[in-house]
C-alpha cells in the first residue's frame, strides 16, 4: 500500500488520537456502563469536574470509525474480504456514536438539574428507547466481531508485528468483560491496548506514504 503524505498523516492522526483519546476519556469519565441510570447520574452529581472534562473528550472517540478504515487499508481491504468485512463492521456499528455519546451530556445535565430523580428518569427513558437499544446491541457486536477480524487480517497481511495484532483483536473483549464486570481496571486494558495497537498501525501508515 502506498499513500500520499496527507493521507498518511490523517490516517496516523486518526490511529493515535481516536484510541488514546478513548482510553483517556474511560480514565477521566466517573460513569459505570453496567449500573442504572439512577446510579449513573448520582456519579455524575459526585464528580462534576470530571464529567465536564469528559464530554469533550468524547469527540476523540468518533477518530475510532476512520481509524478503523485505515487499519482495513494496511490489512489489504482492497484485496482481503477479511479486512474489508472487520474496517466495514467496526465502521458501521461506530456510526452509531452519536446515541450512546450523547448520554455524556444528558448524564451531565440531569446531574446539575433541580430535580435529580426527574431528570434521572428522563436519561433512563432515553437510554431503554429501543431505537438506543438497539444502537448499543449493534455497537457490541459489531465492534467485538469487526476488531477481531480486522486483527487476524492484519496478522496474516503483516504490516505489523504479532503482538499489534493481536492487541487491536482482542481488546473489545477486555472492554466488554471489565464493563459488565465492574472491574474498570479490565476494561482500561482494553482501551490501552487499542491504543497500542492502533499506535503501530500509524507508525507502518506512516513508513508506507509516498514523498
């Protein structure tokens, strides 16, 4: 693969801000995935500093969906099915962002608002709308499948080192198994090994551009 200067440098830019920005975000944002709206709001309310810091935090977040199209490109998307599906499924089921970002600032709001419980009741309608629901169940699947074919094409492409790739496949599970745990340590080890991973995935974009 060889790209032009610009491309590669977006590319890298994506790769490194996308995945550290998330595993920043997950240090900074008090919030619990497993734990009810209720619960959430009252973390919120607990650590208002941190959720202000959070939310803005959470447009580094979005890098993650073309982060993921340039990893599929240096696992050969072009001519890999294997690559094409994972870049095509982590891109897809990130499009939702939007949604579950969004509940930062309704987290934020109902936190500061007169009324908690009120406002707690509102995040926790928006959160079990099924249209959200929805969006999360895709999000699940879609990135725990994507990120682990995208790892395994890029193993067998080898554009980077094993131990890349096989940190960009199995990180979602370490997300997922510290989330529904509780255990934030697990969890931030996933986010940390994106980061790693995608960290290589931008320096082999980089040596691959053309002058």
């Amino acid at each position: 693969m060889s790209v032009s200067r610009w491309i590669a440098t977006a590319g890298a830019t994506c790769l490194v801000a996308g995945s550290v920005g998330q595993f920043v975000q997950y240090l900074v944002s008090p919030i619990d995935e497993g734990v009810s709206a209720y619960a959430q709001v009252a973390q919120a309310a607990a650590h208002l500093a941190r959720m202000r810091w959070a939310i803005p935090l959470d447009l580094f977040i979005l890098l993650i969906a073309p982060a993921a199209l340039y990893a599929g490109l240096l696992a050969g998307a072009r001519v890999s099915k294997l690559a094409a599906a994972g870049a095509g499924l982590v891109f897809a089921s990130w499009l939702g962002a939007g949604y579950l970002l969004g509940s930062d600032i309704l987290l934020y709001l109902a936190a500061t608002a007169p009324d908690q419980t009120t406002a707690a009741a509102l995040v926790d309608g928006y959160l079990s709308y099924p249209l959200v629901e929805g969006v999360v169940v895709a999000y699940l699947l879609g990135h725990v499948v994507g990120f682990l074919l995208l790892g395994v094409a890029l193993r067998r492409a080898r554009t980077v080192a094993v131990w890349a790739a096989s940190a960009v496949a199995v990180w979602p599970f370490f997300e997922v198994l510290g989330e529904a745990s509780g255990i934030r340590a697990l969890a931030a080890a996933g986010f940390a090994l994106l980061a790693v991973g995608f960290g290589a995935c931008a320096v082999a974009v980089a040596r691959q551009s053309s002058a």
